[in-house]
C-alpha cells in the first residue's frame, strides 16, 4: 500500500491549480458516493487531482487518490485496500477509470456498507451503466456529467477571460447586453474560430497537429476497447465502426438511410442501429430526432452529427464549415437542453418551444419569420441584429 501513497503524492504533486473548471464548485464532494462520468479527455482526472491537491494538500493520509488498472490490484482487491486505507485513519478514496476493475460496482457497495464514514469519489468512462450496475447504487451515487470546454470555458482556460454563464433564456432576451460585454472583453469572433478547431478538449497544447493526434487516440480507444466492453460491439467490427465514423463525418448532417448504411457496411439494418446508439453513447456523435419524447430503443434518428466540432477537423474534414456550424450549437445546447430536429420549421427546436436556425452572416429570417419565438444564430457576427444573434453566444450556457 506504501507504493500506492507514492503514487498519490506523486501525482498530486505534479497537477496545476491555476486554471481550475467551474464544475469543482458545483460538485457535492462531501457526499459519501460521488460519480463522475465523461468521455475520454475531457479532464476528469484533472479535476480529481485538483480537487484533492486543494483540499487535501500532497500527502496520502485522509485521502488517497488510485488510478484503478493499477499493477496494485492485480493482487490486491479494492475491498483490501478500503480496509487497510480505514484501518490507518482515511476518510476519502478517489478511484480514477473504475471502469477498469472489473468487479467495481459490487466492491464499492460493499465499502459504503462496511464503512458508513468514508466517502468515495470515482470516475468513469461515459459508458458506464450506474443505474444497471451489478451492485444497486442508484439510490446512493451522486452522479455528475463532465463535457469538453465551452466556448466560454475555452475562453477561461486558454485566453484568461473570465467570462460569467448566461442560461439560455437571458441569451434570448438581454443579447444586446452580452454582446456588449464580451466585445468589451475580446475580439470573440477570431477566437471562436479557433475554438470549432481546437478547444473542445482541455489539452491543446498550441500543435494541431498532435492535438487532432490526440482526438484519433481517443476515437481509437472508445472504439477498440470501450465499445467491446460495454456494449457488446464485436472485435471483428471494430474497423467497421471507424468506417462508419468516417463515412458520417463526409456525411453529417446525415439523413439516416440503414438499407444502404448496412449494405455499405456489410451489417444488418439492427446492428447498424445498436453500433449508431452505442456511439452515441460513447460521446462521438449526437443524434436528433423529430420528437425526443416518443423515441424508443433503436428507433432510426432524424439527423446525425459528430458530438463536437474539433472532431471534424481531426478527421481531415475541416471544410464542411455549415455542419460545423450546427454541430457547435448541437453541441452546446445539448448541455442541460433538449436539441430536437426542426424537421420541416428551422433547424433545431430547443426544450419544445424555441426554433433556432443555424447559418453565416448573410442569414436570412425567411424560413422563420412565420414562427413564434424563433432565432437566427448566425456565424462571422460579434452583435446581434434583431433576433440574429452571434453563433458564439450558444457557448455561453455552461
């Protein structure tokens, strides 16, 4: 156990806490079990590791920070270690990819039930299936979804502008005055260019070149190890699966036709539907439907799109600037908002009741102006003129 204080300090010792995202204050780390989910690279080991660093200082004592495919547990259990760790005074594990020990779910319900004081923090792939683990924690997780930056934390992390969050509604009524309060601020329009390349996830490091390298990585790792362990995608298909990614990415917005999808594939019409809903799931694409309320289990989506915007740069598709366009603000309002298929009136209906339509600066009101509470949010702009407001202004709502 001594070389799994190492490690903490280690580790802890190594993370920066001058750029901290605002979802450390809105977590409850004092509850006994916390969740926090995400895709891969979107800085939920960070988080952890900052948290711990400012709560807790470097030292393995009352917290102990693990990285859970550890050469520690291939001879130690998690039930082991929560004992000895409460046994030396401890009082808060932190157990980074628990997705990684096989029997997590059945172990940490145990721990809570032996140990009523300590508390446990853990985080996991966004394909992990709390509600239907082996173990009912439901009734006991808190659980938290950890996205890629927002423009507007894109904006904090890399450029130092603190910009404050405007829920949707304020963006819709008070557009003149927020306008007028990042433009004090910045030149928002060349910075949200850079943005849709390369500031969704939080480790740009000024290369593109090895940034768009990371984001393959990522695909990479869904595919080839996550979906086959959570969702039940065969190794075989693992290459069709990144056809199927790359054909969307030539494709979105993509009207799904499964015929000619599963002969292009060589699958049938069910699996195809099951890889798409897994994806999905994965955080790799965001799938729209006409209405969200009557969706049922693999019922054919409207509209396709990658889950954001960089991930169309990375995948050599940099030019398909309408679709990126929507696929931001698909992006964005998806968080904390329903984003449905416009279908036949706008792009986009937002929370049942709000028809947005996505486009450049030239876009024009006449496949909207017959609808109430309806919006442009148009690309190149940096005020809004009327109801045409700036594109960015949808990454302000987290």
């Amino acid at each position: 156990m001594e070389s799994l204080f190492r490690k903490h300090k280690m580790l802890i010792s190594q993370v920066s806490t001058d750029i901290v995202r605002e979802m450390m204050n809105t977590i409850k780390w004092e509850k006994q079990l916390v969740a926090i989910r995400g895709s891969r690279g979107v800085g939920k080991t960070t988080l952890i590791r900052q948290y711990i660093k400012k709560k807790y200082g470097l030292s393995a004592g009352e917290a102990l920070y693990c990285v859970m495919d550890s050469m520690y547990f291939t001879n130690h259990t998690l039930l082991d270690l929560a004992e000895r760790f409460h046994m030396m005074g401890g009082k808060h594990l932190f157990l980074d990819e628990v997705h990684r020990y096989p029997t997590w779910s059945r172990e940490i319900k145990e721990v809570i039930d032996l140990y009523p004081d300590m508390k446990i923090t853990f985080t996991g792939s966004s394909l992990i299936q709390i509600l239907n683990a082996d173990a009912d924690l439901s009734r006991r997780v808190l659980s938290y979804t950890m996205e890629g930056l927002s423009f507007r934390e894109f904006l904090h992390f890399y450029k130092g502008l603190h910009i404050p969050v405007y829920n949707l509604d304020d963006i819709l009524t008070c557009y003149d005055d927020i306008c007028d309060e990042v433009n004090n601020r910045c030149r928002p329009q060349p910075l949200f260019e850079e943005y849709l390349k390369v500031g969704y996830f939080p480790f740009y490091d000024g290369d593109e070149e090895e940034y768009y390298s990371r984001i393959e990585n990522v695909i990479d790792f869904i595919v080839g190890q996550e979906l086959t362990q959570f969702c039940g995608v065969d190794v075989a298909n693992i290459r069709k699966v990144k056809a199927l990614i790359q054909f969307l990415a030539d494709s979105v917005p993509y009207e799904l036709n499964v015929a000619k999808l599963s002969a292009r594939l060589e699958l049938n019409k069910h699996t195809v539907l099951s890889y798409i809903n897994s994806l999905e799931r994965a955080e790799l694409l965001h799938l729209l439907y006409s209405n969200s309320k009557t969706i049922t289990r693999l019922q054919k989506p409207d509209k396709i799109y990658l889950h954001d915007p960089n991930m169309f740069y990375a995948l050599g598709y940099g030019e398909k600037i309408g679709t990126i366009r929507e696929c931001f603000l698909v992006n964005q309002l998806s968080v904390g908002h329903t984003v449905e298929y416009g279908k036949t009136q706008g792009d986009f209906i937002i929370d049942g009741d709000i028809t947005i339509e996505v486009g450049g600066p030239d876009k024009s009101f006449e496949q909207v102006s017959d609808i109430p509470n309806s919006y442009i949010f148009a690309d190149r702009i940096e005020f809004a003129v009327g109801k045409k407001l700036p594109l960015w202004m949808a990454g302000l709502v987290y």
